[in-house]
C-alpha cells in the first residue's frame, strides 16, 4: 500500500488545524522538499536558499540547493552551491561528481574530466567514476566536440527542435556522446516523430538501468507525456503509475502533490469522461 502524507482520522485532523489556523507554518526545508518532490526545481531552490541561511550547520543542504539550481538551469548558481559544500568538506566523492556532472550538462567536457578525475582520486575503485572520467576524457579530447555540445544545448534552449535534433543525433549516434540519449529523446518527441522518440526513450531507459537507475522515474515520465501527447491516455496512466511506483521504492512514500499523482489523476479523468 502506497503511503500518503494524510489519511483517515488524521486527514480530518489537519483539515480542522487548516481551517482553525492553528496548522504550524511548515518550515523551509519542508516546502523545499516537497518542491523538489514535485519537480519544481526554481521554487526548491528559493526554499532551498532560505532553508540555508536559517539552518548554516546543515551544510547538506548546499548540496539540495545546487542540486535544484542545476535542474532549473540557474548554472551559475549552482555551481556557487556545490563549490561552497566542496569546500567544507574537500574529500567528498559525490560534491566532485557532482560538479563533475554540471560542467558536463554546460557542455564543458575539459572542466567535467577535471572534477571526475578529481573524485576517482578519492575513490579509485569506483567504476561508474570511472566511466565518467573515460567520456569527459574522450570528448574533451577531440576538437570541436566541447563546442558541439554546447551548440546542441543552446538550440535545445532557443527551442529550435529540428536543428537541435539533427545536432544532437550527430553527437549520440556518431560521436558515441551516450550520456546526452535523454535530451535527443526529448527533443525528437518535441520535433514530432512520437515513434523514434519511442525508441530513444528505450535506450534512454537501458542507459538509465546501467548507470544511472535514479533517472529511471524520468524515463517513465518522459513516455507517459509521450502517450498523453498521442491522446493514449491508458498507456500515459501505465507510465506514469510506474514512475510513481519507482519514487516509492526511492523515497519509502508518494507526496499526494507530486505531478505523478497530477498526471494519474488527469488521465483517469480522461479515461473515464463520466466522472
């Protein structure tokens, strides 16, 4: 049984608080991670920046707000997140991966190898580091890959879906840039050609399995607003139940305001017109 936040007896009890004004003013680190439970990274990141001044010994919480500035493109800062935690406390892996996977999602493969290489240092057995540090060394390697990246990003920023398409299968299929599979999904589905998307989403989601299996709920994601685009709703609410079930095994329980609940809910709806 999936466990929400309220039920029965207890539901009523804070509807009660609700209505009185005596509910406690939920703090922000709650509000923060309830945004970035729902994927809304820009109001995480501002929850984020206030739960930071309020709690300056939770330094862990540099890492959420770097974390929420990056998926809500605000690089930069970011960066200024990650690299204030790296340096409280210098020999943690994951900071340095971290920054190793921002430089690589800007585009900036030298300064990505930089930070991966960094992390292998401190843990030489770890093979996924590894692996990381193979392709930010083979692509920072070869001339005017580095900038290929970047002009492919930039188009995906400027929406300009066909251009962006054509550049990015050249650095997936071509150039062997595998890491990149999810945004050339994305933007396939975005230039109209829901099939190949299809089947981009399928290597999105075998990639996901070997390397980066907490990326695995946007794969699902990613194809329920595939189906919902081609008005197959029960295939959309299929997805999106699995995403949600995959955020349960993650997390222990399901935030009824998460979008995977919105998204279920929006195809049931649609689904079964009579209700």
């Amino acid at each position: 049984m999936i466990r929400l936040p309220f039920s029965g007896q207890t539901a009523k009890q804070a509807l009660k608080l609700a209505e009185s004004g005596l509910e406690p003013k939920r703090t922000a680190v709650a509000q923060a991670d309830a945004a970035r439970n729902r994927g809304d990274w820009q109001t995480a990141a501002t929850f984020y920046r206030q739960a930071v001044a309020d709690n300056p010994a939770r330094t862990d919480l540099l890492v959420q707000l770097g974390h929420s500035e990056k998926e809500a493109g605000n690089y930069d800062q970011a960066e200024t997140a990650y690299r204030k935690y790296q340096g409280l406390h210098p020999r943690d892996v994951d900071i340095h991966v971290q920054l190793g996977h921002l430089f690589n999602r800007k585009g900036d493969l030298k300064t990505a190898f930089i930070w991966y290489e960094k992390a292998l240092k401190l843990s030489p057995d770890d093979l996924e580091i590894a692996r990381h540090v193979n392709i930010a060394r083979n692509g920072s390697s070869r001339p005017g890959l580095e900038q290929n990246r970047r002009d492919a990003m930039r188009l995906v920023e400027e929406n300009n879906w066909s251009k962006a398409r054509a550049a990015l299968r050249e650095l997936v299929v071509e150039n062997g840039q595998i890491d990149m599979i999810a945004v050339y999904a994305n933007v396939t589905k975005e230039d109209g050609d829901f099939d190949e998307a299809s089947k981009l989403y399928g290597q999105y989601r075998d990639y996901a399995t070997a390397f980066n299996p907490d990326s695995l709920e946007d794969v699902e994601v990613q194809l329920g607003h595939l189906h919902k685009i081609t008005g197959d709703y029960r295939s959309a609410l299929t997805f999106y139940i699995k995403a949600r079930n995959l955020q349960f095994e993650r997390m222990g329980y399901v935030d009824s305001t998460s979008p995977y609940e919105r998204e279920i809910q929006g195809c049931i709806s649609e689904i079964y017109t009579c209700f």
